[in-house]
C-alpha cells in the first residue's frame, strides 16, 4: 500500500472557501482515495442489474475493484475483485453471471458465491507447508460493510466506522421518493448507461449539481432555443408542448426563478435542491397512475411524492437522483484531474410507459456526451480545472449565502442559490478524509 502522506483538510477548507489544493492536488487525491472513499458509504450497483443467482457487476471504487454478485440465499455480497492466489481479477466484464462457482481465470482457483474457496489444482501440493495459515487460503475478501435500501446498494470499504443510516439519515427519503413512483414500490435500471469521461476533478461536476446560479449564463443558449422552438410550434395556441421542450424550457428561466427555489442540507454532505418547486414539479401524469399509486400509499403519501420533485438529491459523495425524470448520475473519480460520470434511467413497475419516456428523455437531452447541455458544463468544468493552476489567488470562493452565525442542525433548510449546499460538502469531505473521525 502506498504510504498516505497526511494532508491537514482543515488547511484546505475553511467555512467559506476551499484551496484548489481539493481539486488539483495528486496527494490530496490519494489520501481522498485510501481514507474519504474507504469511509463514507458508496453506491455499487441497483439490485435489479443483478436478479439472478450468480449474476454480477464490476466497477472500480477508490483505485479497488469489486465485484458485485447476486447470492444463492436472495442477498448480495460485495468482494474484492481479486483472487486469493495472485491477485488476478476474477470478472473483467462489466457485468454477466458467474454460474454455480467463480473461476480465476489465471489458476482456475474456485470459489462459492460467497467468496469461500473451493478448488485449488494440485490441492495435495498445499498440504505439507503453511498454506492454510496464509490469508490465501481464506478466499474472496469482503467490503467492510454492504447495505441495501429500496434496491440502492451501498458499501463503505472500512471494516469500521460511521453506520448505513446514521450516514445517510434524512436524505434517504429522496430514494423513498423515487421507489414510490412505482405503484409496487419496484424500480428496474432501464436500457444501458451513458458515460461521459470529462477533464476535472470530481468535486466540481458535484457542487455545479447544486449550483442554480450557473444556468442563467452557462446554458442560455439552450434556453432560448428551447424557447425559439416552443415559439415556432405554438404561436399562441397553447398546443400540448413536446417532451424534449418540457425538459429544456426551463432553462430559460432567469435569477427571479432560481431565486424561489428552496433547498435542504443533511449532515454528511448530502442535500436536496429545489424541494418545494423546481423545474420538474409541473409534469403531469395519468389519473389511473395517480390512482394506482394511491391504492399503495394512501392520498397524503401519493401527493406527497409527486408533489416533491427535487432538481436533484444528492446522497454524498456518489450519487444523483432525481424523482421526476427517474434518472440516477453516478460520479466516478478517476484521477486528480479526470472523472466518469454515468447517466441510468429507471422504470418504475406498474407506471406508464411515459415514465420511462421521461427518464431516457432526460439523460439523453441534459447528460449524455452528445446532450445539448452537458456540454456548456464540460467546457467549464474543464476550463475551471486548468484556471485553478493560475498564480495569484489560491482560494475558490464559496461565500454565496454564507452566514457566519449560523449553526448546522440536523436538517438545514436554506434558498436554493445559497453556496451551503457546497459548503455542507466540504465540511463532510473534511471530516472524512481525516485519520480521526
Ligand atoms: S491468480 Fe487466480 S488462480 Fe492464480
Ligand atoms: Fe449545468
């Protein structure tokens, strides 16, 4: 294991600012690896990728790989994608199923679902030396902790540390809210995953998530030809309006819009943007849907999740979800200067085709690499990482919003333009990345 040299994070964030040393910094970036990632819970996979006994995924979680499989008891159980001989990954696939064992490709060591070995080749030339003693004979290693809330699957990589849902607390409900659009309480991923590889470290693509003041200026030309298209079609006859322009329209909307807009901060860096109102709160949906989902969850509960339909929610540090659209980003660091992103759309069981119609919709037009949108971002994004290597000032405000008296309690209601949501960040990754929780 590389030696994690110490970075003081108190050094880097302060209440109302961050030194670029967060975004550009390989040591930071490595002591971000070993110590953020491994103690904070991280989403793998949705359960419904891996229905079958035996089914898998594979992914890479802070510089580790893991391989997510679907146990013969209905659970899952999340490894360490390396075999217990020399190392070699066990599945390089990104997903498929392991049949009744898993095979090393390398020795064909065997193992049973659960990561317990098997078979060994040559088994009598272990018997007369201290193989069973050795870590080896051990099998698959095991995340530290694995947790599964409405088909969402986190895992924290350390043995030890802060609990699923002391973590998460309140901002668990935004997976409630979006498992609810399902009039059985089932979300399915829906068709592949867009992926887009883009040039900045992974912190800024998730402050810009809760950053309402950017659209104004970063994305107006999608906004007036969002309008210009509307414009063209109605002509003042208020015609149904197309789904794609009901997606984009709204980013024509100026500061006195985003000015209305409310958010809450949870502890642990989490947030929800735009709770009350937001650019999705206006979607219509069918009265045998609507009724469907009141047969399941009563009149107050129905309204209640249609009703709050976040810009986004944001469970810290790795995912993204919005309600309506059911769409999920997944950030995936991959070095100082380089992340994933992932777009997945759901379908919800039971809901009208239109759901699913929304969700693809979405990530089609605002994340996908060919978006009319995503790309403003990228080129800020990118831009900003290289403006960060400029002398002269080494601090990134965030002072939008900041009242020094102000105390965080457990659920932190505050305007949707204020930098708190970015804020409530750092102060999670600060606390995480230290030795000392
Ligand atoms: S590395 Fe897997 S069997 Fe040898
Ligand atoms: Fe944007």
């Amino acid at each position: 294991m590389k030696p994690v040299i110490d970075i003081c994070a108190s050094s880097l964030v302060k209440s109302d600012k961050v030194h670029r040393d967060v975004y550009t910094s390989q040591a930071v970036f490595e002591q971000e690896q070993r110590r953020f990632f491994a103690s904070t819970w991280n989403f793998v996979a949705h359960a419904s990728q891996i229905s079958e006994v035996g089914d898998y995924v594979t992914l890479d979680l802070a510089g580790r790989p893991l391989l997510v499989v679907r146990q013969t008891d209905g659970t899952i159980g999340v490894f360490f994608n390396r075999c217990a001989h020399k190392g070699s990954k066990l599945y390089t696939n990104e997903f498929g199923n392991v049949g009744k064992i898993m095979q090393c490709p390398y020795h064909a060591w065997t193992y049973k679902l659960d990561g317990t070995p098997l078979g060994i080749p040559l088994r009598q030339e272990y018997k007369s030396n201290s193989f069973l003693q050795c870590e080896s004979s051990k099998g698959l290693g095991r995340v530290g902790g694995v947790s599964v809330y409405r088909d969402f699957v986190f895992v924290r990589l350390d043995p030890e540390g802060i609990n699923f849902e002391e973590y998460f607390g309140a901002s668990l409900q935004w997976l409630d809210n979006m498992a609810d659009r399902s009039p059985t309480g089932k979300l399915f991923i829906h068709g592949g995953v867009l992926r887009n590889v883009i040039r900045c470290n992974w912190k800024m693509y998730l402050e810009n998530i809760n950053d309402t003041v950017h659209p104004v200026s970063t994305h107006e030309s999608v906004g007036k030809s969002a309008k210009s298209t509307w414009d063209a079609i109605n002509k003042g006859n208020e015609k149904v309006m197309p789904m794609a322009v009901e997606q984009l329209l709204p980013f024509a909307s100026g500061y006195d819009f985003f000015n209305q807009l409310d958010a809450e901060v949870y502890p642990n860096g989490h947030s929800a943007l735009a709770v009350r109102m937001s650019t999705h709160t206006g979607y219509a949906y069918p009265a045998d849907y609507v009724a469907a989902l009141e047969k399941r969850l009563g009149k107050e509960r129905t309204s209640d999740v249609l009703g709050k339909a976040p810009q986004n929610s944001i469970l810290y540090p790795s995912i993204a979800v919005k309600g309506a659209p059911l769409v999920m980003r997944v950030i995936r660091p991959i070095s100082v200067d380089r992340m994933m992103i992932e777009a997945w759309s759901f379908r919800a069981e039971g809901a009208p085709e239109l759901l699913v119609d929304r969700a693809m919709s979405y990530n089609q037009l605002v994340f996908s690499p060919m978006s009319i949108v995503a790309h403003d971002d990228i080129h800020l994004f990118e831009s900003v990482q290289k403006g960060l290597s400029a002398d002269g000032n080494p601090w990134v405000s965030l002072h939008r919003g900041y009242e020094e008296e102000k105390v965080m309690e457990d659920v932190m209601a505050c305007k949707g333009t204020s930098e708190e949501l970015m804020r409530n960040q750092f102060k999670a990754w600060a606390h995480f990345i230290a030795e000392d929780k």
